[in-house]
C-alpha cells in the first residue's frame, strides 16, 4: 500500500497517523473482499443471465 500517493503523502506528514490510517484501510479492503467473496457464493444466475 505505501506505493500509492495516498499512504505516501500521509506518512510524509505524520507517520503515526500514517501506520493508523493504514490499518483502517487494510481492515476495509479486507471487510469488503469477504463481504463480495459472500455475495459470489451465494449468487446463482439464471438461465437468461448465463
């Protein structure tokens, strides 16, 4: 994560606030992969999907 700006430009300026703020955004990122890993083993197209 500290190749993209975002984590770059936060750790330049305040680098506590930097390891804070990339432990929110990993626990996002990982909330919202389970939650769409949930939301594919549940979904089961129709024949007019497929």
């Amino acid at each position: 994560m500290y190749r993209e700006t975002r984590f770059k430009m936060v750790e330049k300026m305040n680098v506590v606030v930097a390891g804070d703020y990339l432990k929110t955004a990993t626990h996002t990122a990982q909330s919202l992969y389970k939650r769409y890993q949930s939301l594919h083993e549940h979904y089961q197209p129709t024949q007019e999907e497929v």
